[in-house]
C-alpha cells in the first residue's frame, strides 16, 4: 500500500500532485464551489477529481436527533471538467441540509459536509443551504469598518469569545456567545464604577479586538457547549462562524447573524476586528473532509507515506497547491466581504508558503478598503514543513520574501523583555536579567531596519503575552519568586516589572499586541497550556479591574500617549533614524526621538530602569534637534496619560528602580 491508501499498481498518474501537469489539468479558479442559492434553483458544485461517483443527500435538519428529522432524497452529480462535480435542483431549496457521499476507488464510500458551504447544522456534520438575506443584521448595509491611516495606529487586544463574557462578574446576559460584544453598557456587578466588555475596551483605548479562532471547530460539542472548553484551533468549516457561540446552533442562519452582529457592535464602538485563522492543519487528517474529497493533496506527506506534522497536531495543509491555495483565498475573501472582518492573524504561518501569503495580501488590497485590513501571523512552525521543492515557508528566516504590510510576532522582544516564554523561572530585562540592553534597544525600534529582523514597522507584531504559555503576571510572579500567593494579590514587585514590560511593547515601533486581561494582571494560577482547561480557569475576572485598576490605568495612559506622538506609531522607518540612545548602563536603556507633526511635542524621551536601585541617565540628541532644557514627565513608575505629572530639567535624569519614565519636552510658554 502507498500512503494514499490505494494499491500503489492501482495509483492513477493523476495522484502525482506535485506535478505542473496536474495542476494544469484539474485546477479550477472558479468562485462558485459549495452551493449557489436562487429562489428559483440551487447548483451545487464539488472538487474531487478521483472520485467515481458523488451523490448529493438531502436533508430537513442539520441532525439525526432533531424533531421532524427526515431525508429529502438523493441525486447523483454530474462529472464535469476540471474534476467538478456539479447539480442544479429547481425550486427553492433555503434552510435544506445536505451532504456528499463520495465513491473513491478503493474505498468504501463517506458522506462529508461541503468544504465550500456558508453554513451549516448543529457541530457541522450537515451543510445547508441559505438564503443569504437571512443570514445579516438591521443596517449590515451600512456597516463600515473603522479607518487607520497606518497598520502601526493598530492597538490589539486578544480574547476568546468565551472567556469575554462568561465570568460570574462579567455583568453581560448572552455569556460565552457572540451576542455579549453587543452589550455596550455592562459593568461589574455592583460596581458600576466598573465597566466590563465593549464599555471597557473603548474606555481603554484599543483599536482593534482579535479573536481566538471563530471559523467552525469540532471540539466544543454544540449541543451542550458548557460540557468542555477548547481555543479552537482544530477547524472544520473555514467558512462558517462556530455554533457554540451563537444561542441556536441547530439553525444554521442565526450564527452568521448574531456573528455579523458582534462585528457591526464593535465597528459602532470605533473598533476592528480581526479573526484568529487557523489554515495550517484541521482537527484530523483520517477521514476529514479533504482526505475523503482527494486524498493525498489537500495535505503534505513525508516520502516513507507518514504525514507531515509540522503543526503538531497530526497533519499540514499543503497551501502550495493549487485548489489549497484556493480554499485559503475564498475563505479569506469571503470573510473579509460578507462579514466586514478588519485583519487576519495566521495561527503557525510559518506552515504557509510565502506565494500564498503574498496573494492573500494582494487579494485584500484588491477589496474596496482592502488596504485597511490587517494581515499578521506567527513566524514558526511546531516542526520544519515539508513543502513542494520551490516552495518557501512564510517564517522569520524568508521574511524578506513577505509583503512588507504582513506583520510577524516579535519573539525576539517577548523573550527579552520577560525571559524564556516556555521557562516560568526565566527571567528577562523588567525582572533583572543582565547583557539585554542591545536587545531591548532592537526591540524598541521594532527589529527593524538593515540590520534587525524586519524591514519596516509595519512588519512586527510587539508584544510580550498571548493566549497560549503563561499569562504575563503569571511569569512574573513565578520568576519573582513570589508563586503562588502572589497569583491574586498586587504584588509590588510584579507590577514594577509589568508595567515596565508595558511602556517597552506598547511605545515601540510596530505594531502593538496584549493580550486580554494583561493590563489587570490576568492570572491562569500558573497553567500554561489551557486550550482544553476548564472556563474556571479561562475566563476574564472583571473583578481584577478594581484590584489592579492602577495597573489598568496605566496601561490606558501608555494608550493615550502612543496616540498622541507619530513617531511612536510610525510607519515607515523614519522615527527609528531619528532615535538616539543613551549610551548603555546595566539594566537601562534610553532614548530621545524628535516629534514631526505640528500638533505634538517637539521631542518625547522613554528612560528605562530595571535594576532595584535608581539610576542617572543621561539623555543625548541630533545636533539639530538640541535637547529641551525642561521635560514634562507623562509616565513615571505608576502613573502614564498625557497630563504632566511633574517637570524635570537638563539631560541628566534620576530614574527610580524597576521603572520608567516617558518625557516630553516643555516649550518656553508653558
């Protein structure tokens, strides 16, 4: 046996995938897979280019186990060219369910939902057809997304859709759905002083929310979804919004609703938002949907038959191909169009070939507002891919061959700024860690440059914490030493590192990126890979907003001041020449750089402290851009906004242990 399952005597010249010849002769750029809905007809049309017979099963409900459950009947489809099968019904065939029962030789036959299909019925075993009309809001029509003038204006915030809501003190009623990003005015129970959700993330000053993935996955049991908890990351659908977060997932229309809901809620309050997407692996490889369709190409396979497993998750999409690569395209184009989506970040990129990520950009930017939608994603695989020869991996090492409006995550500034993230004992340059001062001032100018990672702001993604390893506070207090008592409590020590972590992403070139809770110490007690715990340990405590409120303060001030001065949010690579370090002292770092726009303060200074004993610094600039006699500081160690909080003269500054001060300069008048 090969490892396509067929006798290798049997195997058709067609399974050589690798070829141009094939490509040539069964790819298809069509835009019309999955089903095409009109009142009076529906077609269906599927790729599978080995396949003996497909029949299409119709269906009343998207289950077994439903009321009025029944078969519609059966039809076989029509073999066409490019290796579609296709089928036209006439009547009107919306809220109909259906599946495939493909014939492969040498198979027994499977019955599998539509790669291509828009929605879907309960955990996604049957697809269905839809009126699209019933599927959107009130006034979806006038949705509009909100406008940056550059990827750098971007602040993310990173949240799971459960985790958002499902806190006994979130104060939001549709808890774990979608539907609690519409609820604009909560607050923690009896605090209105508090406000939780959509309230307190304009409060805070975020541009942009990101998602953990909302595309269909299959671990969340959607008949009881409050049974088990998972990220997400193991799709099903790529096209269709996940059932356990809507309030009725047995229908498919209405969580394509109240999914388009939670967007237009949060393009109403000024804010974007980007999906978490997941096209490096699926759930399983073994009778999945692609390995059923056409085995052997949707995925990439060692030369011995074993699957290639560069995610870690048992299998690795072969987006080099040609009808991958089209599946990814229609999936990133369909989200973008019908769902107004703001950005897209690409759990493992470094399992995508960089062609594909080239087109994907380039098909964005073809869309009306298609230059506003962000494209970012992580420069890493679990395991080295195993591509077509030619193809190159979308990951740091090629970054020169990724579109210059592709962000990557910083791993090099999240592991200087707070130690090893796979360590919980490392330390890094806020808790004390020596020699970090060159990496910390790369990390500042965003690693980019000639001579850094990238080649412009707009290509890294700054940040320190993200869903997966230990939260930020976490780290902290195990490498303070102070776990786990410290874990619930405002530890002092932990907030000087935290908020100095803070003023180092959130003011350095790029793009900056937290994630949800970091700015009130969000604690997981130390678990580090929760993608299956349980909510108890997942969820926002909206409660830690009072108990950390100052570290939320501040992180909303750092906010504030990013906004305020250009060359903290530049996009090109203007600010980081203008830079001028001090020169370099254990355990600091500083630098001045000039402002440009007529509105701002004439130069802005960022002094870093992270020993325990305070430290004199001394601040340089261009010759002509000469220091200013006195500074306004806006920052200090537990307190940032654009007020001044104090004035300070000359350029030599006295900067408190563990902490950081962010300046601006004074004119004569005031």
């Amino acid at each position: 046996m090969d490892y396509y399952g067929y006798e290798t005597t049997d195997l058709p010249v067609s399974m050589q995938y690798n070829s141009k010849e094939f490509e040539f002769q069964y790819r298809y750029d069509g835009n019309d897979l999955g089903n095409n809905y009109r009142r009076e007809s529906t077609t269906w049309n599927v790729w599978s280019p080995l396949a003996a017979k497909i029949t299409l099963c119709l269906y009343a409900t998207g289950s077994d186990q439903e009321t009025g459950a029944r078969s519609l009947g059966e039809f076989p489809l029509l073999q066409g060219v490019r290796g579609i099968w296709n089928l036209t019904l006439a009547g009107d065939y919306a809220n109909v369910y259906y599946t495939y029962r493909v014939h492969l030789p040498y198979r027994e036959a499977r019955e599998i939902p539509d790669p291509y299909a828009r929605a879907c019925g309960v955990n996604g075993g049957r697809s269905m057809v839809l009126n699209p009309d019933d599927a959107v809001p009130e006034e979806w029509a006038e949705d509009r997304r909100p406008v940056l003038q550059d990827p750098t204006d971007a602040v993310i915030w990173e949240v799971h859709v459960r985790d958002f809501s499902w806190g006994p003190d979130s104060g939001m009623i549709h808890k774990g759905k979608f539907l609690a990003f519409t609820e604009d005015s909560t607050h923690v129970p009896e605090h209105p002083e508090l406000p939780t959700g959509t309230a307190y993330l304009k409060q805070l000053g975020i541009t942009h929310v990101q998602l953990l993935p909302v595309m269909d996955f299959e671990t969340v049991d959607e008949c009881d979804p409050c049974k088990n908890y998972n990220w997400g990351y193991d799709p099903l659908h790529y096209f269709i919004p996940e059932g356990s977060y809507s309030t009725d997932p047995y229908h498919g229309a209405v969580r394509l609703r109240e999914c388009r809901q939670m967007i237009q809620s949060l393009h109403k309050a000024g804010i974007g938002v980007i999906l978490d997407v997941v096209y490096n692996h699926t759930y399983r490889l073994q009778g999945s949907i692609f390995d059923t369709l056409m085995p052997g190409y949707y995925y990439r396979y060692w030369g011995d038959g074993t699957p290639a497993n560069g995610s870690g998750c048992g299998n690795e999409i072969a987006s080099e191909r040609g009808m991958v690569r089209n599946l990814i395209l229609s999936s990133l184009r369909y989200w973008a169009e019908e769902y107004h989506v703001d950005g897209f970040r690409f759990d493992l990129m470094g399992l995508i070939d960089t062609e594909t990520i080239r087109q994907a950009r380039e098909m964005l930017d073809s869309l009306p507002d298609g230059r506003q939608i962000l494209m970012y994603g992580e420069p890493w695989a679990a395991q080295p891919p195993h591509m077509n020869e030619g193809s190159v991996p979308a990951d740091k090492s090629h970054i020169a061959q990724i579109p210059d409006r592709v962000g990557i995550f910083n791993d090099e500034t999240r592991d200087a700024v707070k130690g090893n993230n796979f360590d919980m004992y490392s330390t890094g340059f806020i808790n004390g860690a020596w020699f970090l001062e060159s990496k910390i001032e790369n990390s500042l100018k965003g690693w980019a440059g000639p001579y850094n990672t990238v080649r412009q702001p707009t290509q890294t993604i700054s940040y320190v914490s993200a869903h997966d390893n230990f939260t930020l506070w976490d780290k902290l207090v195990y490498g303070n030493g102070t776990a786990p008592e410290a874990f619930h409590i405002p530890d002092a020590d932990a907030l000087d590192s935290n908020r100095l972590a803070a003023v180092i992403y959130l003011l350095a070139q790029g793009i900056p990126f937290m994630q949800a809770g970091e700015e009130f110490a969000r604690t997981k007690e130390g678990d580090g890979n929760s993608y299956a715990s349980p909510s108890s340990v997942n969820a926002l405590e909206w409660k830690r907003c009072g108990m950390f409120g100052q570290l939320a303060a501040y992180y909303q001030g750092l906010i504030q001041i990013r906004k305020a001065f250009h060359p903290f949010h530049d996009a090109s690579c203007n600010a980081i020449r203008n830079m001028v370090f001090s020169e370099q002292q254990a355990l600091s770092v500083a630098f001045t750089v000039p402002g440009t726009e007529e509105d701002e303060w004439e130069m802005a200074a960022v002094l870093l402290n992270a020993s325990t004993k305070d430290q004199m610094i001394r601040l340089k600039s261009w010759n002509d851009h000469p220091l200013p006699e006195r500074w306004a500081v806006i920052a200090d160690r537990t307190r940032a906004g654009l007020v001044p909080l104090r004035y300070v003269h000359g350029p030599e500054i006295s900067v408190h242990g563990r902490s950081a001060l962010v300046l601006v300069s004074v004119k004569e008048s005031e």
